[in-house]
C-alpha cells in the first residue's frame, strides 16, 4: 500500500469528524467572544451537521460522475476557506454561515476519500486506516480543543484546519489516480430531494421536531423521483444488497450509541467530577487509543463482537464510578473501531467498484443520522439506551451473519442440501423417492 495516498485520505477524513466534536470545547468561548444565545451556539453545531448529513448522498454520487480525487479537493479547499472565515468571524451570523459551508466541504471530502481508498490494492488495510482516522478524529476532538482553547483563543480549532487543507489540495493530484464511477450524469431532481430530506431530518432530530413530517415528505418524493429517473442518485437494488443494508444499519448504531455516551461522559466528569474541559478530555485519551487500535486490528466479520463491546462500555458508563471510566472508555473505543472497519469494509464491498461513490455517501450519511438520533434521542434516556441499541444491533447482526453461514453450507457442493437438490432433479427424471432415501440415511447414520 503506498504511504502518500493513504496519509492523505486519512489527514482529510481526520479533520472533517474532528470538526464535529472540537468546536463542542469551544462553545462557552464562543458565547462570551460573540455575545452569542444559546439557540445561536445551537446553531454553531447545528450548521455544520446540516449541510454535512444533508449532501452526503449527492457528493458521493456526485465523485462517481466528475471524479472523486477533484471532489476531494474541491472538498478541501472549501473546508479551508470556511475554516479561515469561522476563525476571523466578526460576527455569529458569520460564523454560523461559515461553519455551514465548513460542512459543505466535509460533505465533498468525506465519501470522495472512502471511495478512493476502496480502490487501493489492500482495500482492507486502507479501510481499517481511514476508520481508525475518523474514529480517532471524533474521539481527539475533546482533547485537541481544550488544548487549543486554553493555548491559543477559540480561533484555533479553526484556523488549525487552514494549512493541513490547502497542503492536502495541493497534493492530492500528485499522488492520488483519479477515480470515477458509473454515473453518466446527475440526477438534479433526487439530489435536492435527498438532501433536503437528509438536511430536515438532522434539524428535526437536533433542533426542530417540526421538521421532522417535511423530512418524511421530502424523503417520499425522493423515493417518486427515483423510480422514475433513468440514471438514480441511488439504485433502488443498491439498498436490497442485505451486505449493504446491514453495514448501515452498523454504522448508525454505532455513532447512535457512542456519541451521547461520550457527550454524557464529557458532562459528568466536568459537572459531577469537577474537571475542567482539558482533563475531562485528556481522560478519554483511552477512548482515542482503543478507537486506533479496534480499527488496525478490526477483522470484516467484527461487526457484532463490536456493538458488543459498545454496549458493555455503556453498561459500565451506566454504574456512574469514576474508576469504571478507563474501562469502559476502552470498551466502547474497541468497539467502535472493530465494528466501523467491519460495516464499511461490508458497505463498500457489497456494490461494485462503479458505485463506490454512492457506497460511500450512504454509509457517511447514516453514521450522521445516527448522531443526530443519538444527540436528540439517547442522551436524554441515559447510558442503558445505549446499551439496548447496541445489544439489539449485535444480536440482529449475529443472526443473519449464522443465517447467511448455514445457506453457504446447504449451497456447498457436497453439502447435504446440495445432494439433496441433485436427488431432486434426478428423481423428476426417473419418479423415485431418491431425496426420501437419502434423507433416511442421513437419520440412520
């Protein structure tokens, strides 16, 4: 696997979900810099997940038309340029708009460098590091911003972004091949239908439950659109793929179920505790290295044995003990980092290399929506929530993976099955009871 290309993909994907959880340290510096409300800090957040969770599904559809290393690009320099705004913000106006093209950019970066690394010879390899990247971005987030905020002032956790990006987009056509998929054109009608549906559900979960029957609205004329366009943002049989639809519903459990326990985390040890913002994050540096190494030494069929984990940390989060902290924060990094290289590899193994751009915004759009269910939905139900999705997602997982082991083994040639359906076309052709004898001796024996 060549250095160059992997770094640089994982430097992207690592500032993007960094982007997410540094700026939440921020907050209360923000507030007192720009006079800002508390429904205006709301909106700090709130912009970038928006445009972010909203134009996944596009972008990535998007990368397999025009190709996903000019995507990535394009994704940087505007992930920069909006950096570069949020931290010379003279207003929170301005802030909010930049942090919501700051989101724009991450939209384009994000799927655009999963597509790329599916491509490398060691796919693999090259998923489980860009896993480990964004895991490790949304896990750092805590700790980088609390250093940052007490070294340098809140611009910081913007500015920081403003050489890494521009060092990225002046690299990237030097050592990434470029990449493109199947899509003869782009499907204008279901791309603003799918955003706005994926833009009004993250606003209906995290801010305005109002919003959520216009997602509904806007997700069923998606689904009108599609079945009659002639080249569809999304295949209608890219979701009845089971490989597919199971690693996404991996990828949301488990930002549905990690990131309100650890934004419960980050509350107890600061108000219960009385940790200020740099050690409560400094303490989840275990957290950080267990996400790092769940996601080198992840295998693809982890997924289960991954939720597995995240529920025992939650489960252990939920004895609210200082001393369980460490453990469960390794239990739940572990986790999440064994089960996210799992349910990517599975997501993007499951469509052909021509769909690997869509593979891709579908599987980042679901770990979105999953934060926003958590954010809005289980952390005002507390640690055993969490638990309960994850269990209920492991057994789910497990299941259908022993289902899928026990078809394998009745199609294998030699399997009993597999006599059993040669008999069967045998006795059609000579009128005996081959299968009933065969079925007998299988009793007897």
């Amino acid at each position: 696997m060549m250095l160059l290309p992997v770094t640089l993909l994982c430097g992207g994907q690592f500032l993007v979900v960094l982007d997410a959880t540094i700026v939440a340290v921020a907050l209360p510096a923000i507030r007192h810099s720009l006079a800002l409300s508390h429904d205006g800090l709301q909106w700090v957040v709130t912009a970038y997940a928006l445009t972010f969770g909203g134009l996944l599904v596009a972008t990535g559809r998007a990368g397999d038309l025009v190709g996903h290393r000019r995507l990535l690009q394009a994704g940087l320099v505007t992930f920069g340029g909006a950096s570069l705004a949020c931290a010379l913000a003279p207003s929170g106006a301005a802030l909010i708009a930049g942090r919501a093209v700051q989101g724009a950019g991450a939209a384009m970066e994000a799927p655009a460098a999963l597509a790329l690394v599916a491509t490398l010879p060691d796919r693999r390899r090259g998923v489980a590091w860009l896993t480990a990247a964004a895991a490790a971005g949304g896990a750092s987030g805590w700790v980088l911003g609390g250093v940052l905020v007490e070294a340098f002032g809140w611009p910081a956790v913007f500015a920081v972004n403003v050489p890494l990006c521009a060092a990225g987009a002046l690299l990237a056509p030097r050592v990434l091949a470029e990449r493109r998929g199947a899509a003869r054109r782009l499907d204008v009608a279901g791309s603003t239908a799918v955003t706005a549906g994926l833009a009004l559900l993250v606003l209906g979960l995290s801010e305005q439950p109002a919003a959520l029957p216009a997602a509904g609205a806007a997700f069923a004329a998606f689904a009108w659109i599609e079945r009659r366009a002639s080249d569809p943002i999304l295949p209608g049989w890219t979701l009845r793929r089971p490989g597919f639809a199971r690693a996404n519903g991996v990828a949301l459990a488990l930002t549905a179920t990690t990131t309100p326990a650890m934004f419960l985390a980050i509350l107890y040890q600061q108000e219960v505790l009385g940790r200020s913002a740099l050690e409560a994050g400094l303490w989840c540096a275990p957290f950080n290295l267990a996400v790092i190494g769940g996601s080198l030494l992840g295998r693809p069929g982890a997924m289960a044995g991954g939720l597995a984990g995240v529920g025992a940390g939650t489960l252990a989060l939920a004895t609210l003990r200082p001393a369980a902290l460490p453990v469960a924060f390794v239990l739940m990094g572990a986790g999440l980092g064994c089960a996210s290289v799992a349910s990517t590899a599975s997501g993007t193994a499951a469509l052909p290399d021509g769909e690997q751009g869509i593979a891709s915004g579908v599987l980042n759009a679901s770990a979105q929506i999953g934060s926003a269910v958590g954010v809005a939905v289980i952390v005002g139900l507390g640690y055993r929530a969490g638990f309960v999705v994850a269990a209920v997602v492991a057994l789910t997982v497990a299941k259908a993976s022993k289902d899928r082991r026990e078809r394998a083994a009745v199609h294998r040639p030699g399997g009993a099955g597999h006599v059993r359906r040669t008999l069967r076309a045998q006795e059609d052709d000579d009128g005996g009871d081959l299968v009933g004898v065969a079925e007998a001796a299988e009793r007897d024996a």
